[in-house]
C-alpha cells in the first residue's frame, strides 16, 4: 500500500515538472530600448578591435605586441606596448604608428622602413600579446562563467569553450549575445546546437559582448524529481 501511495506521489511529481518541460525562460527583450536581431542582422560594432568588414584585428593604444624579423633575431621583440598617441618605438626605423592599422598592415609598413636601411627583403610578423580592455562576458549556463580576452577572432562556439562549456541544464537553442552599436542594444538569439551541426553560420564574438547561455527548465525538473525516485 505504501508502495502504491509513494509510486503515484512520483507520478503526480512527474505531471506537474514535465508541464513545463515545453518552454524554458522567459519573454526576450520587453524593453523598449533593445531590439531583437535575427541570425544575420546582429550588427558589428563600429569601434571592434576589428578591421571593418572583416575578422582581422586591429592595433589599440596599451595593447602589447610581439614582433619577430626573421633572419634578424636582434632586431626581435617579445613585447612591445603600444602607446597612448597609438605609436611604439622600433630600432632603426623609430615610432611605428600603429593606432587603428591590422597587424599584417603594420609588419607591410615596417618591412618597407626597415628595407631602406640595413635590412634587405625583411620579413616581418606581428602578434599580440595582449590586449587593453579588450574582453567579453559570458554567463548563465557554462561551467565557468566571467570575463576573458580576446586576442584574435573568436567566435560563439570557441567562446562557450572557453566557458568550459555548457552545463548539464543548457539549452543550446537559446544562447543570447547582447551587444550596444551606435548607443543602440541588440540581442541576438542563436542556436548553438544548429550551429555545431553546420546548420547555421558561426557568429563572432567583438570585445563588450555579453553572451548568455540560456537553462533548459525540463532539465533542471528533471534532476528536482529525480531526487524523489526510489
């Protein structure tokens, strides 16, 4: 009899959390300030750390860069920080404006220095080492949540990795990216799921985004009841 009573408790557990296994959430963007963006309208901001139109990045003023002259192992530098007026200082060729230019840009502008001086046919690379006020955000349901850097493109899917990736409570199809362009906010909603399946394009991630990795309700009902199974 006990038995019974205590199988059909769970039964009544199971009707009322599955209910609302259907939806997870809420309403998206109820301010009137926000607008919603589809898949391929979530504008880029103006102000990127990105060349326009492109995933190519672009040199700020405090970023610190590394830079190797092949052949010229004395001419190298591991770290180079740029300065406030968007410049640094180079042997033999001096400041390098560097503010707004891409890295490849800026190695084409000192290849072309360095040829007029002692250097013949130099070849250059630049990369970063890192980046001043160059981060997002991503919260709600990865492992580990917060603020990371972003020193070269990067894209939704390789920013939930670095999330440490979703928890046993995400919902893949509503992960949200907010972001501000022009003092105007977006949300763009994207389904992480269809994107690792090919099925939609992986979008980038620009520095002040702010990604939300929505929480699958059925799932999290799912775990409450079954801490009532015998």
């Amino acid at each position: 009899m006990k038995s019974d009573l205590k199988s059909r408790v769970i039964m009544l557990f199971a009707a009322v959390f599955l209910a609302g296994c259907a939806t997870s959430g809420g309403p998206v963007a109820e301010d009137p300030s926000i607008t919603v963006a589809d898949l391929k309208a979530l504008p880029a901001p103006d102000s990127s750390g990105f060349a326009p139109g492109s995933l190519e990045e672009v040199v700020r003023p405090l970023d610190v860069v590394s830079v190797v002259v092949f052949g010229v192992p004395e001419l190298s530098r591991e770290a180079l920080r740029v300065g406030l007026d968007g410049t640094f200082d180079f042997p033999l060729i001096g400041a390098v404006d560097a503010d707004g230019h891409t890295l490849r840009e800026v190695a084409q502008d000192m290849e072309a220095r360095l040829a007029g001086t002692y250097v013949r046919d130099p070849d250059i690379q630049l990369s970063f080492v890192s980046r001043e006020g160059q981060v997002f955000t991503i919260g709600g349901e990865v492992k580990s949540p917060g603020q990371y850097p972003i020193i070269r493109p990067m894209t939704l899917m390789q920013a939930v990795a670095l999330g440490q990736g979703r928890t046993e409570f995400s919902q893949l199809r509503e992960v949200m990216i907010f972001r501000e362009v022009d003092d105007q906010r977006y949300i763009g909603v994207y389904d992480l799921r269809g994107i690792q399946r090919g099925n939609y394009q992986d979008p980038a991630i620009y520095p002040s985004d702010v990604i939300m990795v929505g929480e699958s309700a059925g799932a999290r009902r799912l775990t409450m009841l079954a801490q009532f199974a015998p």
